[in-house]
C-alpha cells in the first residue's frame, strides 16, 4: 500500500470515527432531553397529584342546572343559584350564608358588588332585585323587558343592573328611573362593564358590537369584525381595551378609545365559546368547539402553546399566576388541568355525577371550584395530606403505566 493509498484509508478511518462519536452525542443529547421531558413531566404530574376533591356545597333539592356560581372580589364567598333561590356560601366551609327568596322566576344571572356588600340577581320574572347581602332584605326592585336571555349581570358596588333580552336591547337601571339603551341590530348574548363603571360593551348574535356610554345611554363606536355570534367579552387593561371572541372561530383584540382592532386570533377551525386574559395582560387563553384551547400572545398574536381535549370546550379559565390552564367541555363531567410552560396534561378532575357548568381558581390558588349540573359545588384542593383521588392522566400525547408508575409525553 503506497503512502496516497494509506492517506485515504487514513483519512476515511477518522471520518467514521468523527461520525461515530458524533451519533453517540446526538444520541447523548436526545436521550438528555427525553429524560429532562420525563423529570419536568413527573415534576409537573407531582404537583397534580397533590389535588384532592371534595363536595364543598350540596343543593339537593335543586332540580335544575346551576346556571349562576360568582364569587365576590375577596373569594370568600359564593354566590350561587337554585330554582328560584339566591344562595350565598362561604367558599372555605361551604357553609351557608344566606338565601335571597323572592324571585317567581328562575335566576339566570347574578353578581356580587365589589365589597361584598349588595346582590344583584336577574330572573325569568322579568325582574332585577338589588339586596342587602347581610340582612338579605330587597333594597330595589326593577321591572325588566320580556325574555331575558342566559347571559351574564355585572356590578361593581351594585349600583348599576345589567341584563339583555330577546328583543335585542340593552338595558341600564342606576337607581330610579329606568334607562332604556336604543335597539341593536340583533339578539345580544353578552354584556361586559368596564372597571369603572362608565362604559358598557353588547355583542349580538349577527356579531355586531357596540360600546355605549353609561351615564348618558347613547352608543360611542361600535366595533366592526366579527361576523357571527359573539360569546365572550371582556374589558381589561384599566378599560382599555376589550377582548371578543365569537362563533367565526376568532378572538379579536380592541382599542376603546378609538374602536380599532388592534389584533386578531386566527386558528380555531370552529366557533370560539369562551376567552379570557392572563392577569398580567400577555396571555389570552381561547375554548373552541373543535376541541383545543389555544394560548396567545397577547401582542403579537401568534399561538403559543394548543390544548387538546374534550369533545367541545365549553370554558377556560388560567390560574392567578397564569401557570395552569383550566378547560371544560360540555356534557363530559370534567375539569382538565394543563401546565402553561410545558404543555403538559397534567390531570383529569372528576367528581360531578352532571355536568360541570362553570369553574373559577380561588384567589390563593389553593383551590379550584366548579359547579355542576346536579345543584352542587365541589372544590379540588391541595391539603399537606396525600392525594386519594387516585384517577391519573390519559390523553392522546401523555400517558401513565399505572402497574409501573412510568410517565411517557409526545410534546409537540
């Protein structure tokens, strides 16, 4: 073999030998990762064991779906409905407060003021009631217009009343006399007050949108987009901005001041049922019909993470420090918990015999609570005791061996 001949051999030798110990780093890093993935999985599934349920209030008398459950600003109390009763529970205890009884008509909205110290309550009498929260005694009474619709009643110190109706027209009772907002274009499904009580937002079922003026009742802009239904609305950032999510499948972000859209939420492949903004404002959280949840970013608005589960996402909800997305479908009794950084299905929560209707974070975090269609509230806690709520996580992408304790995760 002569030196040219030697050189390659050489030369051919060391490439395999490069490309060998090049396999075993990349094999090295990917089996670096892949346990890293399955330490964060069993850190995050950790955490998740640690919730343990418990039937917090128990209505059994009521025959039908809980349609109202608000918590007052502090959480430490529970406003609830049943049939044709308000009740209000301390949210640690369940204990009952007081019932509100004077209503003919089943309560279909309802909120608590900002300090806890009025109730407001809309009903299918066609009526409004304003009562003191500690002698639960009506302070006022409103007349109100035909076929009230499901939609939600907002105050801050319950000065204002706020419900929409079948005949597509808003509304606002402050104090005495009644104020009548002019007719809007079509059926208004949801109704949001800014913070300061001085501008009210309607979105219809033709996905027209107005922003009106409080105190006078005349409309200031209305917001051009959507082009269905609007489901979900919410004024945020200091009345600022508002946040609409609609039946076109998009969420869309708005300027208040000047009625611009500032930002639109494209991805869903079916109508967008609920919507919310992380506390700090960076995170909107988006609940679809196709059955993902889908987390953005708030200014760029480009996805960050999906969620996949549930037949339809009925609600969505992202805990107070924006690390855990809560989502819950129609009809399938659970509440499903999801880790914001990872993207994790950290567990399944199941206790509801009906389904579950409507589900909120205590402000601590320590709790999750959610009321169910068979007149009853449960909250999933976080006790120093070991969890013996024993149902583990099983979806699509995550799984655990429950005879051997082993955690797998296809992250995408």
């Amino acid at each position: 073999m002569n030196f040219f001949e030697k050189y390659i051999c050489s030369t051919v030798c060391i490439l395999m030998l490069s490309s060998s110990v090049h396999c075993m780093q990349s094999e090295i890093e990917e089996e670096t990762v892949e346990i890293r993935q399955r330490d964060e999985l069993r850190r995050a599934y950790a955490r998740a064991k640690e919730w343990d349920i418990k039937t917090v209030i128990d209505l059994p008398n009521c025959r039908k779906d809980i349609l109202v459950m608000e918590f007052s600003a502090d959480k430490k109390t529970i406003l609830t409905e049943c049939d044709k009763r308000a009740c209000l529970f301390e949210s640690e205890t369940g204990k009952l407060i007081r019932e509100f009884e004077g209503h003919i008509g089943t309560i279909i909205a309802g909120a608590v003021g900002a300090e806890g110290k009025t109730i407001v309550t809309s009903s299918q009498d066609k009526t409004v009631r304003v009562w003191n929260a500690h002698t639960g005694k009506v302070l006022r009474q409103f007349a109100s217009h035909p076929h009230l619709s499901d939609s939600s009643l907002e105050t801050g110190e319950a000065k204002n009343g706020l419900t929409d109706s079948l005949e597509s027209t808003g509304r606002l009772w402050n104090k005495d006399p009644l104020r009548l907002f002019k007719k809007l274009f079509d059926l208004i499904w949801c109704v949001s007050l800014s913070p300061d009580e001085r501008l009210l937002f309607t979105g219809s079922h033709d996905g027209t949108a107005w922003v009106w003026d409080v105190e006078s009742g005349k409309p200031l802009m209305q917001l051009k987009g959507h082009t269905e239904t609007i489901f979900s609305a919410e004024i945020y950032s200091c009345g600022t901005r508002i946040l609409t999510a609609s039946s076109d499948g998009t969420a869309r972000l708005w300027d208040i001041k000047s009625g611009n859209e500032l930002m639109k939420y494209s991805g869903h492949t079916k109508g967008i049922n609920s919507a919310v903004v992380s506390p700090c404002g960076t995170m909107i959280l988006t609940g679809s019909g196709d059955r993902t949840a889908i987390l953005w970013n708030s200014e760029t608005g480009k996805p960050i993470r999906t969620f996949i589960g549930h037949i339809r996402i009925s609600c969505v909800s992202l805990s107070f420090d924006g690390t855990i997305v809560l989502t819950t479908g129609y009809n399938d009794k659970t509440v499903r918990l999801w880790d914001v950084n990872t993207g994790i299905y950290l567990r399944q929560l199941q206790g509801p015999r009906a389904s579950i209707l409507a589900v909120a974070f205590r402000s601590d975090q320590m709790a999750i609570l959610a009321a169910s269609g068979e007149g009853s509230v449960h909250s999933w806690s976080r006790p120093s005791v070991e969890d013996t709520y024993t149902e583990i996580i099983s979806s699509e992408n995550c799984y655990l061996d429950k005879d051997t304790d082993e955690l797998g995760c296809t992250l995408q």
